[in-house]
C-alpha cells in the first residue's frame, strides 16, 4: 500500500522538476514546441501524482470501507484526472474548447468514475483463501 504513495508522490516530484527544468533550461521563444510538450508532460504527472493525495483525503472522509481499497481507488481516480486535465488543456489551445464540451467531457469522466466503482467489491476471508 505504501507504494502507491511513494509512487504518487514520485509523479509529483518529477512534475515540477519538469516544471523547474522547462524554465530554467529551455528558452521557450527560440523552441516552443519543446517547451509546450514539458508543460503538457509536467501539468499530466503533477495533476496525476497531486490528486492522488486530495482523492484520498476526500474519500476517506466520504466512504468508510477498507484503507487499500481507499488508496487504490484514489489512485484510479487521480489518473482519470490526470487524463481529464490534460484533454481540458489540448482542446484550449486548440482552439476547440467551449463550456458545453467541458460538460460533455466532465458527464463522461463522471460515468466512468462511476462505472469504475459501482461494481460488486468483492472481499475475501484469509480462511476462505486456499
């Protein structure tokens, strides 16, 4: 359990060394195609590797079912947003993003979050276990 931790906090870390990278080392006007693909790789990991923390804090406030179950649905969610911010971002700077898109697309990402956890959990006894 304590990998998804470390994990998501990893993702975070390489995010904003990416950030700090991307500032620091690229000159954005002599290369902006450089420097807009770091931002899109660093805004992907941060937002993976930093909600994977707030999910949590929320669902454990929310949902009173067991801690690994917690974790690992919190790190499900975290890449769901992940994907949600970066197609929000893609869709910007092309030009095609509106306010009725967002709600088509936040309506999708809602569903398969809810997909993803209505499902039947399944649990098991350490006697039953052969």
């Amino acid at each position: 359990m304590q990998l998804y931790y470390i994990a998501s906090l990893s993702k975070f870390v390489l995010g904003v060394l990416i950030l700090i990278m991307d500032y620091t080392s690229i000159n954005v006007y002599e290369d902006p195609a450089i420097g807009i693909g770091l931002w899109f790789l660093w805004l992907f990991i941060a937002a993976w590797g930093g909600s994977f923390f707030l999910f949590y804090r929320i669902q454990k406030l929310y949902r009173h079912i067991e801690k690994w179950q917690l974790v690992k649905d919190s790190y499900k969610l975290s890449l769901l947003f992940g994907i949600f911010v970066i197609l929000n971002v893609l869709l910007l700077l092309l030009g095609y993003w509106n306010k009725w898109l967002w709600i088509v697309l936040l309506g999708w990402f809602v569903a398969l979050q809810v997909t993803l956890f209505s499902g039947k959990q399944e649990t098991y006894d350490s006697e039953e276990r052969y």
